[in-house]
C-alpha cells in the first residue's frame, strides 16, 4: 500500500461517524505533553495516584495523524512494560465529545461547563486572569471619603465663581 493510500485510509477511519461509547477497558484521557518517539503524557480524570502515564501512538497513526497538547483520545491498556502504560486506539474529534457529554459517558474532570463555573465570581462575571484579586470592602469607603472631600471643595469655588459673575 502507498503512503497516500494509507493516509487516506487511516484519516476516512478518523472521520468515521464510529460514535461508540468506550469499552470497559477504555479510558477518556487527556494530551498532556509529547514525550518524542510516538510517546505522549496523558492525565486521566480519575483522581488518585497515578493521574499522569505515557502512552504509545500506534504504527497506523505515525506521520498520518497529528495530535497537540489539550486533544482527547482513547486508550487501551497494555500489560508490557512500566512507563507505557496504554495506547492510543481513537483520537477523539469535537463531535465525539459532544456525543460522549449526551450518553453521559464523557468525565466531569473534561467538562467545559465546569471550566466555565471556576472562571466566574460572585456577581457571574468572568474574573479576569491578568489581574490580582482584591476583596473591594475597605475601598468602598475610602472612596466614599474622597467623594465627599471633592464636593466640600467644589462649593466654595462655586461660590467665588458666582461671585465673580455678578
């Protein structure tokens, strides 16, 4: 088979409206960093000792498909070795998502919805990041203060400036 066959095979595979939900012994995790030689960090949404492991890109996916930290994929367990811990069976597109968040089948670690709730504040806006969060309390009345101080010394000059006129 060329190369330019393979390519097309392995992408129409990729492409596939296959929206299986995972097997038991498949695993959502997340691309956490590339590691060289088709290996990958990935965390998993399960919370415990081992939430980071290596994963190993299959032969049918080398220099066909590409995948960058924050992608999805699935992955099977493999019982050789220590560091690599699975491989990779499907890399997971936006669509896929969207059907795994409907079967309910998608982890709640993943969800954009629960990123969305751990940006906003108390008024439900969002917080932005660039800047330090201050508790506004002790301003309230500072500015309050200065308020004041400002229209005391603005009566007077009305004052004179009134006078000024006549």
């Amino acid at each position: 088979m060329s190369r330019v066959t393979k390519i097309k095979h392995v992408l129409k595979e990729q492409e596939a409206d296959d929206f299986d939900v995972p097997k038991e012994n498949q695993q959502i995790v997340r691309i956490v960093a590339s590691r060289g030689n088709n290996l990958h960090e990935v965390e998993t949404a399960q919370v415990g000792e081992e939430d980071r492991f290596l994963v190993s890109m299959p032969v049918k996916f080398r220099k066909n498909v590409w995948i960058k930290r924050g992608d999805f994929v699935l992955v099977e367990p493999i019982e050789e070795g220590n560091k690599v811990k699975a491989e990779i069976c499907r890399i997971l597109t936006p669509e896929h998502v969207k059907v795994f968040e409907k079967e309910g089948v998608w982890p709640r670690k993943f969800s954009k919805k629960r990123d969305l709730e751990e940006d906003l504040d108390e008024d439900g806006l969002f917080r932005n990041t660039n800047r330090k969060y201050v508790a506004q309390g002790s301003d309230d009345d500072d500015e309050e203060d200065d308020e004041e101080d400002t229209d005391d010394e603005d009566e007077p000059s009305r004052e004179t400036n009134i006078a000024q006129k006549q």
